[in-house]
C-alpha cells in the first residue's frame, strides 16, 4: 500500500488541477512605461513589492497591451478579443460617448462569476458611462458586467465630466464628480482602491475570487498622497510609483496572512506605454510640471499611442508562489491571453476568442506549439502592424512624437523589424528580407478576413 502510495505520488503531473480554482488578481495600471519600475532597470524608481514578484515569478520582456490606449486595451484584456471587434470606433469612450461595453460580450468577469468566483474591481473602468445620449444605461457600467462589487472612476481621471462611483447593491452611487477640481480625491485613489480590495480580499477567504485593480496612477495628472509626497529621487511620478507599489504590497501581505498565498495568480501589468513627450503638458495647469512626470518606455521607441513598440511592449509579472517557478520564461504573451488563460486555470470553457490558452505554459513552462501572432491596433482600431514570431511589420504609423525619423509606412512600402534584437526598431529589412514581408502582409489580410 505504501509502495502503491508513493508510486501514485511519483507518477502524479507537476500540475495543480484546474478545480482548486486559484485566486486571481490582475493589476492592470494606467500609462505605466516598462522602464518606469526597478525590475526592468530603472535606477531611481523604487517598487520593490512588484521586483519582488518579478524574481520570485516570472518577468515578461515581451508582453503587449492590445491597444497604445486606455479604451480599446480595457476592452481587450476584459475580452480576449482586438478591439476593432468592439465596434468602437476609435481607442477612447469620451465622456459624452453614447456606446460602451456591449452586454453580448463575454467578459473575464463574467466568465470567473459563472465559476463560484467573487468579483471585484477597483479602479478606472472607461469602457462606457450612463449619459443624456444614452439614456443613462447602468449596462455602461461594470455591475452590468460581471462584476459584483465596483468602486473607481467612470472615465479618467482628467476629464472634467469624470465621476468617483461606487456600487450599491444593484445600483450606483456618486461619490465625487469633476474629479479635476478635487485633488484630495484625486490623491486618494490608490489607497482607496487597495483598501477596498483588501476588505474584499478577507471577505471572501472561503470562496475564490478575483479582482480587478485597476488604479488611476501613473496616468497624468500624478497625484499622489501625503504619506509618500515627496519621498522619491524621481520625483512626483517616483513617488506615485512607490505609493502602488506599497499597497500592492499591504494587498499581497492580506492574501498571505489568510493563508492563501499559494493559491493565489497575481498579475501585474500596464494598459499601454507611457506618455513620454515634454511639450504641450508642461504649460497645461491641469498636468502641472509635466517635465518631470512623464515616463519611460525605454528601451522600446515610442510611447502611449503609437504603434512603435513603446506603444504596446508593457511592464508584465506574474507572480505565483509554488506553481510558477522563478525565472520561469512565458514571453511573449498579450492581453488577448489573458482571459482564456485565466479562464483554463479556473477551468471554465470559453467560446472563440483572439487569444490563446497558455495555462499549459503557466503549469508546465513549455512553450505553446503554435507561434506568437500579435496585430497592433492604431487609433481607429484597425490593424496597423503584424508581429509573428521575431518579425514586425508596419504598415501605417502612428507616433505620439512625431518620432518616425523619416520613415512612412504603407501596404505597399511597409516597414520590418526583428523587434526581439532590434527593440528601438531602427533598422528596417523589408527589402533584405521580401519573403517575411509578403507573409506577414499576408497575415495581416488574413486578419482583417477574419
Ligand atoms: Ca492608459
């Protein structure tokens, strides 16, 4: 019997089943660079809860947001799906926007609800709010979506018509509007939302849950609480980054004093890169010295916005302690991935999305047989790169800069990269290399088709 026993055990996968149904907390920051934190070289900014996470789990150098901004990235990541299938027709809901995220879409949210999970988010929603020009709908809002608890900002936080909301019961409730004249509300975000995520997070110990961070921060303008004002060498936006980082840190240590931390998923990640450009902010009193608050999407070109690399290549840990080894490689990956990964890991089944199941390469480390294709969204939508494999192809710019140094890019003139050695993308092999060009002009073609 014991020889038995131990044979069973020496012959049982290394692979948590997919019932225990893991926790899942997926921090999703707004305008974060991927060299705006420490793991990834910064020499000023101090995030230590997240270099952490980054060591002991596994660090992402190619991770891509599916859209350069907030909206159609949201859309995505709480999808699975590229956002030119939202309908919408360009990467941000205004205020005023009659359309928001439609009920027929199937989100993450909704996905882990119909598993026993508890869901929460904390945070910037901006896919949709209740207006005159439709009918003040509560379907804009996250309740109608999933989620059974929200509190957050409608919009972000530096449109004058943006709205501090909180859920209450099946209904909704103001807690602040015109959030760019209230600045102590605005410094109040990320401290707010870690609380409640830590109030949700030890109410619901016996059923899994998960939730949705999604903070205000590091999108300008930087605000930043009294506790940590002042205390970064980099400034308001080190201090900003210090201040997530902590109460990432204060939600981390409530999962493991539950005792929960081995079965519990973190991600950590970015909805787009960073706004990287001096002009035009500086002057505007609403973004005050924005200098010295704009990031970094080093070593990547580019930043919020543009279809170059520091558009969409964002910061990405995942952190599991005893599942995920560290050092564990799962590059490259998108946000597309996210849903039917996490949805593979809480073992619900999914209908077809854009993205993959990577919950095998989670568990196991193995790559996934098929390779990475990755279409880069542009400002309406559309499709304007390709990367498959090592290889990118532009065929329409877009630059938050003007940092295109001469280049244009057409279908018919179209741009190559090997972004895995050239990550500034600066040498172009399109003419060296006609055969990758034609495939992934044809991938392209082959996903507008589709
Ligand atoms: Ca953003």
């Amino acid at each position: 019997m014991v020889a038995l026993l131990i044979a069973v055990a020496l012959t049982k996968p290394q692979v948590r089943p997919a019932e225990e149904r893991p926790n899942i907390i997926v921090v999703f920051l707004d305008d974060a660079g991927y060299g705006d934190f420490e793991h990834n070289g910064n020499p000023v900014i101090e995030t230590p809860t997240i270099s952490r996470m980054a060591r002991e789990g596994a660090n992402f150098t190619q991770f891509y947001a599916a859209s350069a901004a907030c909206t159609a990235s949201r859309y995505s990541l709480l999808t699975g799906r590229y956002p030119k299938r939202s309908g919408f027709p360009s990467w941000v809901l205004d205020p005023g926007s009659p359309q928001h995220l439609a009920t027929r879409e199937t989100t993450l949210a909704e996905v882990l609800k119909a598993k026993g999970y508890a869901t929460a988010m904390f945070g910037k929603w901006h896919l949709g709010t209740p207006n005159e020009r439709n009918g003040q709908t509560p379907d804009a809002l996250p309740l109608a979506h999933g989620f059974d608890r929200w509190i957050g900002t409608d919009v972000s936080h530096d449109y004058d018509a943006s709205r501090l909301m909180e859920s209450q019961g099946s209904g909704y409730r103001t807690i602040a509007s015109g959030l760019t004249s209230q600045p102590d509300v605005c410094a109040s975000l990320t401290e707010r939302y870690a609380d409640a995520a830590i109030d949700f997070v030890r109410q619901n110990r016996e059923k899994p849950f998960f939730v949705y961070l999604a903070p205000n921060m590091p999108h300008l303008g930087l605000f930043v609480s009294k506790a940590f004002a002042g205390r970064s060498r980099r400034g308001l936006l080190g201090d900003v980054m210090a201040e997530l980082d902590h109460h990432l840190g204060r939600l981390w240590k409530t999962v493991e004093e539950m005792g929960l931390a081995k079965n519990t998923l973190v991600l950590v990640t970015s909805d787009n890169g960073p706004w990287i450009r001096f002009q035009n902010t500086a002057s505007d009193p609403k973004y005050g010295e924005a200098r010295m608050h704009v990031g970094y999407a080093q070593p990547f070109r580019d930043g919020k916005g543009s279809s170059w690399e520091g558009g969409h290549r964002v910061p990405g840990v995942v952190y599991w302690p005893g599942t995920i080894r560290p050092g564990q490689r799962l590059d490259p990956m998108s946000t597309l991935d996210v849903l039917p990964t996490l949805a593979g890991l809480a073992g619900a089944r999914v209908g077809p999305v854009d993205g993959r199941d990577l919950r095998s390469t989670v568990l196991t480390g193995k790559s996934p047989a098929d390779p990475f294709e990755f279409v880069y969204s542009g400002s309406d939508n559309q499709g304007w790169a390709i990367r498959q494999g090592p290889w990118k192809l532009h065929i329409r710019i877009t630059s938050q800069t003007g940092d295109s140094y001469g280049f244009a890019a057409s279908r018919e003139t179209p741009l190559l990269f090997q972004v895995e050695q050239d990550l500034g993308e600066r040498f172009d092999r399109s003419s060296e290399q006609p055969a990758i060009r034609d495939r992934l002009l044809k991938g392209l073609a082959d996903w507008e088709a589709r």
